[in-house]
C-alpha cells in the first residue's frame, strides 16, 4: 500500500486473544516526514529499530546524546509538543520532536538526527529514543553583554 510519504506495509500482531493492523512505515530522513512512532509488543521482531535517520550500532552514534521519550512525560514536553502543532508542525516527525526537546531543555537548540523505535515487551508500551547535538541558544542577553563589552 502506497501512501504520500513513500512505500507502506500492514503489520498484523496477535496475543493470542486480539489481533491488531498497524501501517509500518520506512526509514526516513527527511525532518517534515512523520514516521512510525508505535510497535505492538505481540509482533515477531520486537527489537529496536532506526525510524529516522541514519542506523546506527547497538550503543548509537558516538558524536549524539540519546534521551528516552519515556523519561520527558512531563509538563514541559506537552507544552513543547503543543508549541509544534500550533507552528503547523506535522505530527511524528523529526522537527515536531526537536521543537519538543528544545522546549524541555530550555535554552538550546536541538538537531535531532536519530530516532530509534522500540516497545517494553513487559509493559507493551511503545518509547522512542531521540538521538541529537545540543548547542548553547544565543540569547538577548548574551548578545547584549558581547556588544557592550567592545
């Protein structure tokens, strides 16, 4: 099945009492794309897997810092993700994530390059694993003190 974001195919998962049809999306790289952001723990290949981005070993890139999406369940990352979509954002994609992340980590600019989708097989909830560089925002006032100190 063929959609506007490239080749797709229906996953059936079952445990045993429920069967259940999600769409798989491929890879993809480019930052207004959505991908695939939910695995169902029932499948036959549970292991994680690079939805955004280059694939990397099982430890990641080295040059990237990696945080678990499970651990930014909090107010800040809903406000961050709310500052996306009202910026018409689309959904599930890179910059909807790195417009979320920067809000969490206030005062840096975040360039998300690896995203890796997996499932906790004990509890069946799906997490990501956002791969990024982090550098210091210039603010106002740092500007400011740099012109007043020439």
């Amino acid at each position: 099945m063929l959609d506007e974001f490239g080749d797709e195919f229906i996953a059936t998962s079952t445990d045993g009492y429920h069967t259940c049809e999600h769409t798989i999306k491929p890879r993809v790289f480019n930052k207004f794309k959505p991908f695939n952001t939910f695995l169902h723990y029932s499948e036959h290949d549970t292991r994680e897997r690079t939805v955004f981005g280059l694939p990397a070993s099982r430890y990641g890139h080295k040059h990237l810092e990696y945080t678990y999406s499970d651990r930014l369940y909090m107010e800040e990352w809903g406000e961050g993700l709310e500052a996306a979509i009202e910026q018409k954002v689309p959904r599930n994609c890179a910059r909807y994530f790195e417009i979320g992340l920067e809000h969490v980590l206030e005062g840096k600019d975040i360039d998300l390059q690896h995203v890796i989708l997996g499932v906790n097989t004990s509890t069946g909830f799906s997490y990501l694993i956002f791969g990024y560089t982090s550098t210091e925002r210039n603010t106002d006032e740092t500007h400011q003190e740099t012109a007043s100190q020439e």
